[in-house]
C-alpha cells in the first residue's frame, strides 16, 4: 500500500461512517417522533437542536478540551526544538503556525484540538518531549498537523457533541414515557404499539450503537493522520519509531479523561490492545501493531 492510496480509501471510509452516523440519528429521531405521537416535528425539533449544540462545540471545544489536559501555551525560548520542528512541518504543510501548548505528564503522548488552522494547538507532553528523538517527534508533530489540515479536530469534536445528543434524547424519550408520553395521536393502535416497542428498543441501544460509530471514526482518522503524517516527512520509520516508543512506556497520561482519550495519538490509558474483533470496537485507536505495520510497508 502506498501513502496516497492509504489516504484516499481513509477518507472515503470515514465520510461513509459520518454519513451512516446522520442516517442513524434520523431514523432515530423519527421512531422516537412516532412512538410519542409527535411524528416528524419530534425529527425537525431534533436536527436543530443537533445542529445548535454542533455550532456551539464549533467554537468551544478547544478550550475545554485544553483545560481538562491542564495544558499550558508556551513561548519559542522555552522549547526551542519544538516550536522549530512545529514552525517547519506547519510551513511543509502550508498551515498557519499553531499555538503550541505542553502538559506537564511524564507519560509520552501529544494531541492537536482547534476548530480549523488558523486557531489550532499542538499539544506534547514533558514525557513526549523527554524520551523521543527528533526525528520521533517529528512523525508525531507532523501527525498531529494532519489532524488540523483534515479537519479532524473539528469532525471529532462535532462527532463527540452527536454522541452527547443521543444519549439525552434516549434518555429524554424514556422519561417522557412516565408523564404520558406514547398514547395515541393518529395512526391506528398497533401501529402506535410497534413504534413504542421500537422506541424503546432504540433508546437503550442507540447510546452504545452512537459511541460504537464515534470510536470508528477515531480509528479512521488516527490511519489518515499517520498516512498524512508520513506524507509531510517523507520518513515513515520516524512514525513507526515514535509509535512504538510511545506504546511501550506503560504511565498513563494522567491528564487525559475519557472524553478526550480519542485525541491523543495512542491511547493514554495504556490499556491493552485487544485480539478480538468485538473487544476491539470499544478501542479509542487502532491497533498499535497494525499502525506500525502500515507505516512500514509505504
């Protein structure tokens, strides 16, 4: 596999997700509509709700993001090597130069947040900093930078958002089923029956089914960053070298959190990859191994 072909089929994966993930809440909005009697104004009230939240993680999340990590922005004379290898990869990728934060964990990671380039962080842990080469850090600054050149800070923090919004309006449609909501407002009774039977059948599933999508479009986008990543160095090894270093250093990185987990470059709970196929959906990122392999066969 080339770096060009891994890149296009990454992208193509990952917008059917997206679009299997619009589809999915839709038809999740309209069951709710007609188990409650509301039909398509519930679908309506809904996907403007979506898209107000949407609008507002736009603008937010970086700086929530920022302050769960505990990140501090620093200046070029207090990591001159860094703010040199971001300032090069940011002008090979012919992006603004971003804001370049570290946190203070001992555990190797790094993370990029932002709603598009021109207000995008880089962020490195001391750990990162510490214990990698320079041409390490290299492969992981330049995949972080295709985070931001794709977009995938704002996709994923959009994604992120829809996952919230399903789990509230599961939860919304099972307690409106205690103040009477799901009695009939037209349509025959067993038609109401059967969508009330879908409803809730949808409403203890759906939070696992919107998390399951969310994970495999992390997944997508981490094999599109390390593709991208190797494009902008033109040395996959640095990549594959980092990664490994990375994967190897048992510390957690003791300032991430679950809801910011899938935007580091390998898992920060340091938990093990699984071997199943099942176990393997709930996983924030691909295979390390699997990541290695490919950046090592371009």
């Amino acid at each position: 596999m080339n770096i060009y072909s891994s890149i296009s089929q990454n992208k193509l994966k990952t917008w059917l997700i997206i679009a299997l993930f619009v589809v999915f809440i839709a038809t999740l909005l309209y069951i709710f509509g007609k188990a409650s009697g509301y039909g398509l104004s519930y679908l309506g009230f809904g996907l403007i709700f979506a898209g107000l939240i949407s609008f507002a993680s736009y603008y937010y999340s970086d700086k929530i993001i920022l302050g769960l990590s505990n990140a501090k922005r620093i200046k070029k004379e207090d990591s001159p090597e860094l703010f040199k290898i971001v300032e090069n990869l940011s002008i090979g990728a012919g992006l603004p130069m971003p804001a370049v934060y570290v946190s203070n964990d001992s555990s190797p990671n790094a993370f990029a947040t932002g709603r598009d380039p021109k207000h995008a962080v880089v962020c490195a842990t001391v750990g990162l900093l510490e214990k990698l080469e320079k041409v390490e850090l290299e492969g992981v600054i330049a995949h972080e930078l295709s985070h931001v050149k794709n977009f995938d800070t704002r996709l994923m923090a959009i994604v992120a958002i829809l996952v919230g919004f399903v789990v509230i309006i599961a939860d919304f449609f099972m307690r409106s089923l205690w103040f009477g909501g799901g009695r009939s407002r037209g349509g025959s009774g067993n038609q109401q029956m059967i969508f009330l039977a879908l409803g809730i059948f949808f409403a203890v599933l759906s939070p696992l089914v919107a998390t399951l999508i969310q994970l495999a479009v992390s997944r997508k986008r981490e094999f599109l960053a390390d593709a991208s990543g190797a494009l902008l160095t033109r040395y996959p090894e640095g990549l594959a070298s980092a990664l490994e270093k990375i994967a190897k250093d048992k510390t957690p990185t003791r300032t991430a959190t679950h809801a910011t987990a899938h935007l580091y470059i390998e898992n920060p709970f340091k938990g093990k990859n699984a071997k199943v196929m099942f176990a393997s959906l709930f996983n924030t990122h691909p295979p390390v191994e699997e990541r290695i392999r490919i950046l090592r066969s371009m």
